[in-house]
C-alpha cells in the first residue's frame, strides 16, 4: 500500500531526462536536420526491425550515465538542505524521509518559535477556562450545560480554528495535511453551532468528538515534521 | 553558414532532447509532450537559421519548454487569463542531467497520467517545481484554502493512482 508521504516522495523525483518514442525522435530529427548521422542510422535499422519497441529504446545515443548511487542518510540530508535553500527563507520547512520509520527534517527556529506561539494562542482562545477534553472529549455534552453557554464556546473553538490554520500559513507551515484537517474542524464547529440552533445542546456536542480526532492528528503531523512536540 | 547551424542544431538535439521531454513528459500526457518538444526544437532551429551564433543554452530551452506546458495547462483546464506569474526562467538544475528513468520514476509517470490535468499540475507545481502554497494560489486565482484542499484532493488521487498501477 502507498503512502501519501511515499507518494509524494517518488513524485518528487519525476524530473528525469526521459528518451521520447523512437519514431517521434526519428522523425523530429528528419525534419530539422533533414538528414540522419551514422550513429542515429545504425540505430534506427535496430528500431526498424522492432519499431513497436517500448519507449525505453531511444533512436539517439544514451547521454553520459552516471553510475547508480544507492540512497543515503547523506544524500537525503543533502538534499534536504537544498530545498531549504531553494525555498529562499529561513521560515520554510522540508521533510525527507529516509525509509518508513524515519524522517529527517530541517525546521528554522524562527519557525518552530513562531509555531509555538501560534499554538499557545489557540490553546488559550479555543479552550479559554475549559480543557480541550472538557470541549471536544467524550461526555462534553455534561460541561457545556445549555445552548447559549455552548454556542458561546463553540463560537469561540470555530474561530480559534480558523485563526491558527491562518498563523501556521503564515509561519509557512504548507503541509496539506495539517491546513486542511484544520479548516475541516473549523467546518465541524460551524456545523455544530447550526446543530445547536435546533435547540439540542446534546446534537451540538455530539459532533466535536471529531474535530479531537482532527486535531489529534494535527499534532501527530506537527510531530512528525519536527515543527513542535506539544502544540495541542 | 547553414551547415554550421544545423552542426550545433544536432549537437543540441542530441544533448538536450531527453533532457527537454523529459521535463515536458512529466507535466503532460506523452501525445501533448511531444508536440510541445518538437515545438521547443522547431524554434530553436529558427533561431540558428536566422542566427547561426545564437546562444541556445539548457536553460533557454527548459524556459521555452515551460512557458510552452503553461499555455498547454491554460488551454486544458480552462485557466486563460492565469498562470502568468509561472512564466520564469527554468532552473538548469531542475532536470537532473544524465540520471535516467528507472522503474520508479515510470511508475510516477503512469500514476500522473491517470489523474485530472488540474491536479497532476498542482501537485507538479509544488512538490516538483517547489512553489509554495501561497504562490500556486495567486498564480491560480485562488485563495490559500482553496489551493490546499485541491492539493490534498490531488495527492489522494496521485495515491489511488499509484495503487492502481501497482495492479
């Protein structure tokens, strides 16, 4: 089974001189040169013989391979390193990972300060005197006692949601999967908030316990970039 | 003079023509990327035709090969009017040169091939290119949010692709 990480990595090294079909590099070749070399002449009578040879066969001669070198913790720190550089700002980030367990990862301060910040404000404006399990953990419809006091603090986890998806954008946090699970729990909140206005408090908390799984893997993300260790 | 013009002209086309499909190849569909190769080339042969001394580098040619994948993108996905911000000068190192394609990389191919123009271009602009989210969003017309949600919609197709393949 791939991974979306797996995915994305191989993704990431799909910019490789390709030998087009030989009779596409045949014919383009004859109509620009209009004559053929005695190189590219050898060739085409071997893709003659098989010209539904698969596009792997090139009519031209190969370029200058250079001999495979297996994946190192090197290289990918390497490589890394030239992404951070490419990125052209000390706030970006980049992850590589070396096989299914390990990741290495090269974060700014800057950014894990900024992250840091940006978490303790969500906690503090999300979850305001109550606990994030009193808001979003099971049996929260016992501490948000009636609707108008759990709109408030649903109002209140709505767009405290909104706003850290906003600060991490702006730290250059651009993980899909962190801003994504982020603005799908701020939707959550609207929808609960809707939930409420049918008078029940108990539908309106019914549905938070999933915006807990969101932001559970939020941080597992946040983890796993090493961008912060305890942001929720 | 015309001799001397169509010496570099294969010289070029000998070095670069891999490393010029391949870029395109990754973008488009193999018909759309041959047109857009032979393209590249007809127009570097004008070039040394009108001037045998023109300095037709690798990133002259990876430029005009993207300038020319943009208006294939605006054309397929209806995106007329964007994607300007795109056209830069292609870094030469953006293809590595003379590493080859293995399976891997083939298989990164069919995945791509099976899934929408728009999202084989996102996910191309970000984890290829290396535009940041913001940067893809403005060039699109789009807001941050937006972009992402498409992207993460992209990378579960890439995903489903890749297993597809793998059959």
């Amino acid at each position: 089974v791939t991974s979306r990480r797996e995915a994305t990595r191989l993704l990431r090294k799909v910019d490789q001189p390709r030998a087009p079909h030989p009779t596409f590099a045949r014919e383009l070749r004859a109509e620009l040169l209009g004559y053929e070399t005695e190189d590219s002449q050898a060739q085409l009578q071997i893709v003659e013989e098989d010209d539904d040879a698969p596009p792997e066969i090139a009519v031209l001669p190969e370029p200058e391979q250079k001999p495979h070198r297996p994946i190192t913790k090197r290289r990918w720190l390497a490589a890394a390193a030239a992404v951070v550089l490419l990125a052209g700002g000390g706030t970006w980030f980049v992850a590589a990972q070396l096989d299914d367990d390990e990741i290495v990862v090269s974060v700014s301060p800057e950014t894990k300060k900024t992250v840091e910040t940006a978490c303790a404000a969500f906690r503090s404006s999300a979850f305001s005197e109550l606990s994030r399990k009193d808001l979003i953990g099971p049996g929260n419809n016992r501490v948000l006692a009636n609707v108008p006091s759990a709109r408030v603090a649903i109002s209140r986890l709505e767009q405290a949601l909104r706003r850290f998806a906003d600060d991490l954008r702006e730290a250059g946090i651009e993980d899909p999967e962190v801003t994504v699970a982020l603005d799908r729990s701020a939707g959550k909140a609207g929808s609960a908030i809707d939930r409420l206005d049918g008078g029940s408090v108990n539908r309106g908390a019914s549905g938070l316990g999933e915006i807990d799984v969101e932001l559970t893997e939020v941080e597992q993300r946040l983890i796993e970039l090493g961008i912060s260790e305890s942001c929720l | 003079l015309r001799s001397d013009a169509n010496a570099r002209l294969a010289a070029l086309y000998d070095e670069l023509l891999p490393v010029v499909y391949g870029y395109v190849r990754s973008r488009l569909a193999e018909a759309d990327a041959e047109d857009v190769t032979a393209e590249v080339f007809r127009t570097a042969a004008e070039q040394l035709q009108r001037d045998p001394t023109a300095q037709l580098t690798r990133s002259w040619f990876l430029t005009a090969a993207r300038n020319r994948v943009i208006d294939r993108w605006r054309h397929q996905m209806r995106w007329e009017g964007r994607l300007e911000a795109l056209r830069r000068d292609v870094d030469v190192q953006s293809v590595a040169p003379g590493t080859g394609t293995g399976e891997a990389e083939d298989r990164v191919l069919d995945a791509l091939d099976r899934l929408s123009p728009d999202h084989r271009a996102v996910l191309i602009l970000r984890y290829v290119d290396g535009l940041r989210t913001r940067a893809i969003a403005e060039a699109l017309g789009r807001n941050p949010r937006a972009t992402d949600s498409l992207l993460a919609r992209a990378r579960r197709e890439l995903v489903a692709a890749f297993e597809e393949v793998a059959l």
